[in-house]
C-alpha cells in the first residue's frame, strides 16, 4: 500500500502494510509538519473559493456555472449529496443569495453544465437530517432558506481534504 499528500514543499511518501502506514501517519500527525500541511490545504480550498468569488464578480456572474463547477472540482466534490451541499454553500457565500428555490439550485446545475438533482427537496432534507443544513428561525421551515451549519461545513472541509 502507498499513501503520498503533497502540499508546497512538503511532501508525504509512506508505502508498506497499512499497519506500517498508519503507525507512520500517527507519528507524522504528532510533528508541526502535519499541521503545515493542513493549513496549506485549507488555504488552497480558501484560495479555490476566492478565485470563483473573483470570478464571479468580475464577469459579473454569467460565468457562475464555470465558478461553481470549479468549486466542485477543487473540493472534490462528485456525489450528488455533496454537490448539494456545495451548491447551497456558493449560492449564500459566493453569490450572497439568501432565497435559492429549486429552480435557482437547478439552474446553477445546468450553468455548470452538470446533471441537476432532480429531486432536490430529498437532497435537502437529507441534508438536514444529517444537522448538514438547517432553516433560520421565522423562515417556515422552508428548504429554499437553507443555510450550512457548522456541521454541514466540517463535512465540505473533509470532503476537499479527501
């Protein structure tokens, strides 16, 4: 078994058995250098986000669709339940939308030139059952308002780690 994670200039090669490995990860995660290498990780998801921030805005958001796939892509996000999640994370960080009807999350989807989810609605509430999403108070438990909670946002965090 092998596991390599390179980020900047450090660089993690360990092969062996998984035993070996993960007595080696142990080790590796007790010294600052895991810790860089988080941090280095965490900054080029930041970075990713920035970047379609910036590139939203300065086209004015026609190019959203390129913007969120490249979200998507950075993160690492392909099952259809994290794309969600990641969807409803750009609609209310990149774009400051707060109302975001099916038809805006779908769209954002075909922008991106990526299958809608169809039925969005058990995406959602999926979501929220897992504490991934939840509605603000006064807003009828309506899906349309969901925002991440800090659950919901640790799982984005893995995700683009994995």
């Amino acid at each position: 078994m092998r596991v390599s994670v390179q980020a900047g200039d450090i660089d993690i090669d360990l092969g062996g058995a998984v035993i070996q490995i993960d007595e080696a990860l142990r080790q590796i995660r007790t010294q600052h250098t895991w810790t860089v290498l988080l941090e280095r990780i965490r900054q080029a998801r930041e970075n990713a986000l920035e970047a379609a921030v910036t590139a939203a805005k300065e086209a004015g958001l026609p190019e959203r669709g390129s913007a969120f796939r490249s979200l998507l892509e950075n993160c690492a996000l392909t099952r259809k339940p994290d794309q969600v999640l990641g969807a409803i994370h750009y609609l209310r960080s990149v774009e400051g939308v707060e109302d975001s009807p099916p038809r805006v999350v779908n769209q954002l989807f075909s922008d991106a030139g990526i299958e809608p989810p169809g039925n969005l609605s058990l995406y959602l509430n999926r979501l929220k059952e897992r504490d991934f999403l939840t509605v603000p108070p006064g807003m009828d438990d309506k899906n349309r308002f969901a925002i991440l909670t800090e659950v919901g946002q640790n799982h984005l965090d893995k995700r683009s780690r994995a």
